[in-house]
C-alpha cells in the first residue's frame, strides 16, 4: 500500500475545490476535505492518516499503514439530491460532472437512463459490476428516478454483455418500470445523445441537453455511488478502475474494485506485476478519450476508469493529417501522438459533423457518419502522406473508403492501444 494519497482539488467539471483541513492535521476514511467555491462537489479522504501538504492544486495525505474498509457517515440529509451533493457524487464514467445539479429536475413523464453501456473498449468494471452485482446499480437507478420524479427507467446497455444481461433480467421483478434497451456495438455508443437516439430514434441538437427528451443520463457506477450514499451514508471514497496493457502479470484486463481514491496509478501498475518491457504511454482513461498520464504523479481519481500501459508509438518521419472527431481525441491528442511518431503535421481538420460551439467541438449526430470523402481530398491537397484519425466507428468505415484509395495511410489514434492487447482495430468495422 501506498503512503502518500493525493487528492486533485479538481476531479469535477466546475472550479476547483477549497482545502478545509491543515497541514499536519489528523484525519478519519471518509472525513471532508475540501469543499467547493461554486460549481464543485465536496472530496473526502479515502484514507486515515495526516495532511502532508496542501497545495493550489492537490491535498496529499500520509497514510496510516493499517486502514480500515470503515469510514465517516455523511450527515443525513432531507433529500436524495442532497446526500449526492453532501456525498461529493460526480459522473463516474469520465465527465465528472456534479450528480446533484443533473438530479435537479423533476420529469413526471420522463425517463432516468443508467448509461451501462462502457463504450471504450478494454474498460470493463462497469460490466463486471452488474454481472456479479446488478442490484447496487439498480437501486441507484430507483433512487435517482424517484429523486427527478420520473416513472420510468432505462438500462441502456450493449447488446454483445450476454452475462451482465442474464444478470439484470434475473433482478428486475423486483423494480417498477425499469427495462433494459439493448444497444449497438459502436463508438460513440456512450455518449448521452447516442443513447437517446438509440432509444428514442431522435436527434437532440449539440447544445440540447438529455432534459430535452424528458431524460436524465446517470453512469452506472455513478448510479452505484448514489446507493451506497442514500443506504450507507458512504462518500465517493473508492472507485472502481480496470487496469491493462503491457504489464507483467500478462493479462490484458485487470479489474479492480474500491480502490480508495488518491492511489498512485503506478502502485495499480504494480498490483499487476508492473510494467512489461518497453512501453509506449501509461493512458489514463480509455483509447478513445483517454489521455497520457505520468507514472510519478498521476492518481486513481473520481472519473478516472481505465490506466492502459500501450507499447511504443510506430514510427513515421512523414508528412501526416489529422482527422478530428469531437467524441474521441481533441486535436492536442492527436498532435501528440504525431510527434511521439516523429510526423509532420501538414494539415488538420475537423469531421465534417464537428460544430463548434462556445469554443468547444461538438458532433451534430454522435456515432452516425455524414460522408468524409470532401475532407479526405483537401488532406491530400496539403501534402498529407498519411491520416492519423480519431473518428467514430462510422466515419473510420467511410474514412476506409476513400483515403487508401488516394494512397494516403490510415493510423487511428487508438492503433497503438488496441494493438498492445490484440484488440480489432478502427478501420472497417460491421
Ligand atoms: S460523426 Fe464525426 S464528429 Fe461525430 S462521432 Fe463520428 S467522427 Fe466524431
């Protein structure tokens, strides 16, 4: 076990934190420290031990070498939306964003969604989570329907988790107006306008919200937390990671639940018998959104889910493109692995389905292609030898029907990840 935890004062959407605790401070598993100053949720220790050092940024706490699985209650509260808040309950799966102001909606004839579908390959303790206890997730889901006063829920889940299935189909009987939706096998099939129009067969606009289908989107471990905080008065201490790649142990996909949050992702690496040879990157998240981390500083998070060790980058001296998609890498992501390829970016586009909204890219419709053909020209107008892409499923399949045809190479920026656990690559995808 570790002996220093760090807490990011940032793990939500929203400003960072504000430390209420001192140096050299005793504390309890589970007691506040750090509070918010506006949008933000509250962080609690997830070990005993001694405030280290606070910076602008981080709490780090020395642990005590024995801990307990026990922790501070949070206070009781009148509300469900209160205990989320009081809890420090943000998305699970990667946003971070507060689960207390999604909550603040009431839809009588509407719709919670637990988005089950862990739409980044590799990742997989959502699914574990609900194969071998669905009914954490489930009452999670009652609860937040009954916090949003909405009748019906909505298991979204994909349809190839034939055991996660079983599993929930066994449950139901005992919860109302719960159903399961089974969904495609794609990327981006996670992303919250995705669901809806899977379920609802319906757009809603980038700047639309679920709320405009009458719906609110919770993650399954959020879901999960949400449970544990209404039943057990349990803050978000722990997280729930599944850890791949390179390692020593030589199994593709470690899953681990209730790591307590402020773990060093290197003690992870080395709970699988650490890293195996000569790697690539230490990604943090999932191939898709994912994003390189640092052995010496990165921590187990609340949002964080995935540390995938990759192998090296192939090498390409050349002249390369760069496809953007606003669901998968960002354009710095995709610069980054040109260079950790040794490329030269000649040019870089968005997907055509990118709108930019308030400085931020977003997709008119998640996961469906409008045709790349125009974009692929212009890339070889600038000089492009070769694409490397971050698109969906779909786009990839029409990005395969043209760019090779003009004799330009295809790398999508998840190559290097899939390739080090053997998984199918983004190219041309039923
Ligand atoms: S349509 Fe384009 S922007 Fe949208 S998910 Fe696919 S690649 Fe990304």
């Amino acid at each position: 076990m570790a002996s220093l935890y760090k807490f990011p004062l940032k793990m939500h959407i929203g400003a960072p934190c504000k430390a209420i605790v001192k140096e050299g401070e005793a504390l309890e598993r589970g007691q506040c420290i750090a509070e918010p100053e506006g949008l933000g949720v509250k962080i609690h220790t997830s070990v005993s031990g001694t405030v280290d050092k606070i910076t602008s940024s981080e709490i780090i706490i020395k642990a005590h070498e024995v801990q307990s699985k026990d922790y501070i209650r949070i206070k009781k509260c009148n509300t469900i939306k209160e205990t989320c808040c009081e809890a420090g309950i943000v998305g699970a799966g990667g946003a971070g964003f507060p689960t207390y102001i999604k909550l603040d909606a009431s839809i009588p004839d509407g719709y919670v969604i637990a988005n089950c579908v862990e739409c980044e390959p590799i990742l997989g303790h959502n699914i574990a989570m609900i194969e071998q206890n669905p009914e954490v997730m489930l009452k999670g889901l009652q609860y937040a329907m009954e916090a949003v006063n909405a009748k019906n829920g909505i298991i979204a889940i994909k349809s190839k988790n034939k055991k996660s299935i079983n599993s929930l189909t066994n449950s139901l009987s005992k919860y109302k107006n719960i159903i399961i939706k089974e969904l495609d096998d794609i990327y981006p099939m996670g992303e919250e306008r995705a669901i809806i129009n899977q379920i609802f067969d319906k757009w809603l606009e980038p700047t639309q919200l679920p709320l405009e289908a009458s719906s609110v989107v919770l993650n399954c471990e959020t879901l999960c937390n949400i449970t544990r905080a209404v039943e057990e008065g349990k803050p978000v201490i722990d997280k729930d990671v599944t850890v791949g790649g390179k390692l020593c142990n030589k199994k593709d996909v470690n899953i681990f639940f209730d790591v307590p949050i402020g773990t060093p992702v290197s003690e992870m690496i080395d709970r699988c018998g650490g890293i195996d040879g000569e790697y690539g990157e230490i990604l943090l998240g999932g191939p898709y959104t994912g994003k390189a981390g640092s052995l010496d500083s990165d921590v187990v998070t609340k949002s964080l889910g995935g540390i995938v060790v990759t192998i090296p980058f192939p090498k390409y001296e050349g002249n390369v493109g760069l496809l953007v998609c606003a669901c998968g890498a960002n354009e710095d992501r995709l610069r980054y692995i040109a260079s950790k390829m040794g490329a030269k970016v000649v040019e870089v586009l968005p997907c055509k389905n990118v709108e930019n909204i308030r400085g931020v890219n977003k997709c008119k419709t998640p996961g469906k292609c409008p045709g790349q053909a125009a974009v692929i020209l212009k890339f070889k107008k600038a000089g492009a030898n070769r694409l490397i892409i971050s698109n969906c499923s779909d786009c990839s399949n029409t990005v395969m029907n043209s760019a090779p045809q003009l004799g330009l190479g295809v790398y999508h920026h998840t190559d290097h990840v899939f390739r080090t656990v053997n998984h199918q690559l983004t190219r041309r995808l039923k």
